[in-house]
C-alpha cells in the first residue's frame, strides 16, 4: 500500500522490535547479478512478533505489505529470480540481530501524498529504502543530496502514538 496513513500504521507495528531476518528476492541472468539496488526486486524484514513485512518498489512508489516470501522461480531465457537470506556485501544483510528504534516515510512533494521511501533508524544504522525511476535506492544515513528535491523525509513514526 502506498496511502501514507496506513503504511505508517504497519511501521508502528514493527517499530521497537528486533529485526530477525532479511529475505531478498534478485534477478539473476546466466548465473550473474547486477549490484546490490540493481538485481533487487523485493525484500522481506522478518520482525519478532509479525509476519513478514514485503517491501516493493513501482516506478515512484513504495508499498509495505505483510505477506510471505515467495518461491525462486526460473523465467528460462529471461534469467531466474532468486530468493533467500540477505548476505553480506549487500546493505539489507546489516540489518538481523538490529532493533528497529524508529521509521519515518519518505514522500514525494506532489499534490496527491504518496509513499516513496521509509527511513528506517536501528541500534547501529539508520537506512534510506526509497523507489525513485522505478530503481532501487538503498543508503546507508540520509536521502542523497541529488535526490532532496523528489524525496521529502516526514516525521518518526513513534511522535504519532
């Protein structure tokens, strides 16, 4: 869902608890991938004491959603898509065994609010996750100087209990 309003809802519901697991599904092709934001096509934050959160990204838009990781699958000529734990060099494999201290959505400043991001802050990182283009963004800190312009960070989550 990208309704501000009820993405902030499931936030509240995973803020304060620890983050378990990281499961990605990437595009693989002729057994190689692109970079950690380009072979990404979802993920999801395994939270103590709720389902899996999905995270999706379309064009300028970010949807949050519990449901349950789905099943690699190959698309033979087109490459596979591949799904399973979050593993290092990739950012989202920094975040297991971290506490999710807080979230705030990231909009874009246009007539109708929509969700493009969620900056989500943990014990020892504070990440970017937004969908600009359709693309990935995936930073470590603070929206990119460039992008200041299209990603608007809103408040913390926790300020509205």
């Amino acid at each position: 869902m990208t309704d501000p309003a009820a993405t902030a809802e499931l936030l509240r519901r995973v803020v304060g608890r620890r983050l378990e697991a990281v499961t990605e599904a990437r595009y693989w092709h002729e057994g190689v991938r692109d970079g950690d934001a380009g072979s990404l096509l979802h993920f999801w934050l395994h939270v103590d004491g709720n389902p899996p959160l999905m995270v999706h990204g379309a064009g300028e838009d970010l949807s949050l959603s519990f449901s349950e990781p789905y099943e690699s699958y190959d698309m033979e000529d087109q490459g596979e898509t591949r799904v399973g734990p979050a593993a290092a060099p990739d950012v989202l494999a920094g975040l297991p065994g971290q506490r999710l201290l807080d979230a705030a959505l990231i909009q874009r400043p246009t007539p109708v609010p929509s969700v493009g991001g969620v900056l989500l802050r943990c014990e020892r990182l504070d990440l970017v996750v937004a969908s600009v283009g359709d693309e990935w963004v995936l930073t470590l800190g603070a929206v990119p100087p460039v992008l200041g312009a299209h990603l608007v960070v809103g408040d913390w989550v926790s300020r509205a209990l």
